[in-house]
C-alpha cells in the first residue's frame, strides 16, 4: 500500500500553544519533542534525561558554532525536529519535505550520526525493551545470550557482526527451494544459469512472508532480537524482507559499486542470510568497520557531502587506510550490518550471488511512504514457535497482521 503524505505541521503536540508557524513565532521543536514524549505517557522526570542525550548529541555542532548563534539555533532546532519525527512515525504515512530538505539526513551529519543512535535510545522510554527468557528458541536455535552480547559488543564498535554458527543446510535449502516461487524484478523466475550481469530482487515483498513462511522464524529469534534491541535502544521493526538475486556477465551498477551510505530510516539494521557461498569472485560487498560512527575523515576532505554522495575507491582508502574488508561467507551465514557505515558494492566476475534480507529500523517514520509495507497473513500457516515469537515481541511484527483463515 502506498501510503499517504501529510504536512509535520499539521500534527503538533499542541497546536493552541505551540502552533504553527506566523509572523512572529516559529516552531520550537524541542517542546514539541517533549510534548508528545509526555502524551505518550513518558514521565516528567525522564525529560532530564532526553535532554542531556540531546545535548550529548549536539554538542559537536554546538562548540563548533559558539560564535555563530543563529546557525547553531537553526541547528538545535533541526535536531529536536529529528527527534519528534522518530517520535511521530506513523505506519504508512510520509512527511511532506520542508523545503527541499530531509531533515535527519542533515541532522546526521551535523552530529557525526549520534542523533540516529539518541533518537533510538529515546523510543526506548516509549518503547521498552522486551525481556527474553532463557528458554525462548527461534530459527537459530535456543537463545544464546553470550552470542547475543558479544553480538552488541560487535555492533557498536564494527557495525557489523556474523554470527558464529550458520544455518544447517537443510534449512538453507528450503529457503531456496521457496525463493524459487517468488517473482522478480528483471528476471520474473529464479534462474541460477543465467549470466547477464542483471540484479533481481523480490517484486512484491508480501510474498516473501506468505510463501516463505520460515523468514517470520529469523524476524523473531530471540537471539536476534537481543542483539538488536540493545544496539537500537529500543525493540525492532521489522520493515523489509526481500530475496536478492545477482549474477555475473556484466559491470553492474557504477553507483551501487562506488562508497556509499544507507539512509532508508533514521537507524537501522540490515540482517543478510548467504543461501550460497560468497566470496569476492561472486560479490561480495565491502565494508569499512566503525565508519558508521565516524564522519570526520569524509567531512574533513568533502564539504559539501550529503548523505546520497559516492565516494571512489582512490579517495576512500586515503580517508580510511586498510580499513576496508570483503563481507564473504559461506552458505547459512548470517550477518548483521549497520549499512550507515560506508558499504560498496562489488562487480560479480563469476557464478551468482543469492541472499535473503531483512531490514530493521528503530521507527516507521521515513519520507517515503512506499518504504512501509503492511500486510495481512494467515496465522495457521505459521508454526507454534513462530507464532509464540509473535506474540512475545509485537513491536518487532507490527506491519504484519495475522488472522485465521
């Protein structure tokens, strides 16, 4: 479903007394930020803390902009804004753009991506994390808590971690044989003979939940979920499941395979399942660890970088020297991925590469209404253990909706 788009204005916290804007007042984001934390039923005392993670967030921009008053001003403001964008997501629904601008996109940049990392830390007071119990189990297995924290412990100091075990083959081969019934972009079937250097991906993603029923098992493992909801903040949305299909016998695309940055949500997470080996002959993507934290090296030599530049390979490995590795793996591996930090894809020189992808992000909220994709699905066909997963973690699930039928 499309969705719709709104004006942000036209959603205050509290129009009467502090609307929109006119000749002589305009809008103070900040308070519109706290009024809907309280609507939203967090308590007054917790203001202290938005407040001083909101300081922590700005205050790179704040100390460079001492002696710029009006600039820092309009910078605060953009962030709070951030802020009560995130706050505000609504599922299906996109913000019409201020005057050319995607506010967080700039936010991020001015902030060196800590407002992404804040803003997640405050759904939490919205949103709390979901206590796992021992014995939950999902498609990885039983909950495995020690995975789950060095998990964490990877995430924030890499931005990506690979799980230490794959999935068994047996399970690896369902998903193939079931990706193998869903329609494509380009190619409408899977073909794994085909060399024309095209990429193919789901054309329609409710498919990939009605007739690979086992994707909703990796959704809700309970060692996932840990991982994620400790590095966002806050619990998971799950916001995307494609199947992604390339194959070799062309260049690709120059864009995709040039240093880039992911911004599809405020923050987010891309979890990548390998259903056969990939290695740097087959395309395997790079990465640059720790790079979705630091922007220093690429503001200092770009100024005008925006969150859509690409950056060459010459001009990467100066501001990044050695830092960049090759995301190979075998058949069953997992890997989880803050695609914030700078990723390049890679030209396929043989064979194909075949995955499946999860997408999950901390909020709805986007400027693109189409990047939220609800749908309805039939709860018999889905597992007790799937099913259990469901209910015990309803954030992480809320664009499906589940009946019997």
């Amino acid at each position: 479903n499309a969705g719709t788009r709104v004006a942000l204005e036209d959603h205050l916290c509290d129009n009467s007394a502090h609307g929109k804007s006119n000749m002589t007042r305009e809008i103070d984001w900040q308070v519109q930020s706290e009024c809907a934390l309280l609507q939203l039923l967090v308590p007054q005392a917790k203001l202290t803390y938005v407040r001083r993670r909101m300081n922590w967030a700005m205050e790179l921009f704040m100390t460079n902009n001492a002696n710029k008053p009006q600039v820092k001003q309009e910078k605060l403001q953009q962030c709070w804004r951030t802020l009560y964008e995130g706050i505000l997501h609504r599922h299906g629904v996109a913000w019409k753009i201020q005057q050319g601008s995607e506010t967080f996109l700039h936010a991020m940049k001015w902030t060196n991506m800590r407002i992404n990392d804040v803003t997640g830390e405050i759904l939490g007071l919205i949103y709390p994390k979901y206590e796992i119990e021992e014995n939950a189990t999902g498609a990885y297995g039983p909950f495995d808590l020690e995975e789950a924290k060095r998990g964490v412990e990877s995430m924030r100091k890499n931005g990506f971690y690979i799980m230490k075990r794959r999935l068994p083959q047996n399970m690896v081969q369902n998903f193939i044989n079931k990706t193998k019934l869903l329609r494509y972009h380009n190619h409408a079937r899977f073909d794994s003979s085909l060399r024309d250097g095209s990429v193919n991906f789901v054309k329609d993603q409710n498919d990939v939940p009605r007739k690979i029923p086992e994707a909703l098992g990796l959704t809700g493992d309970p060692t996932i979920v840990y991982i994620l909801q400790e590095y966002f903040g806050c619990p998971p949305l799950n916001t995307q499941t494609n199947t992604w299909w390339s194959v070799s016998g062309s260049l690709g695309s120059a864009r995709t395979q040039q240093w880039h940055q992911d911004f599809t949500w405020i923050k987010f997470v891309k979890l990548f399942l390998y259903l056969n080996d990939v290695t740097k002959e087959n395309g395997a993507h790079r990465y640059i660890p720790g790079s979705f934290k630091n922007l220093d090296p690429v503001l200092s030599r770009i100024k005008s970088y925006s969150a859509s530049t690409r950056i060459d390979d010459r001009v990467m490995e100066e501001l990044y020297p050695g830092k960049s590795r090759y995301m190979e793996g075998k058949s069953g591996t997992i890997i989880l991925e803050d695609t914030r930090g700078f990723h390049a894809g890679t030209a396929l020189k043989s064979g194909y590469r075949h995955l499946m992808q999860w997408e999950f992000a901390i909020s709805s909220f986007r400027y693109s209404p189409e990047e939220w994709r609800s749908t309805s699905l039939c709860r018999n066909t889905y597992g007790e253990n799937i099913m259990r997963n469901v209910m015990a973690f309803p954030r992480v699930f809320e664009r499906y909706s589940f009946k019997d039928c």
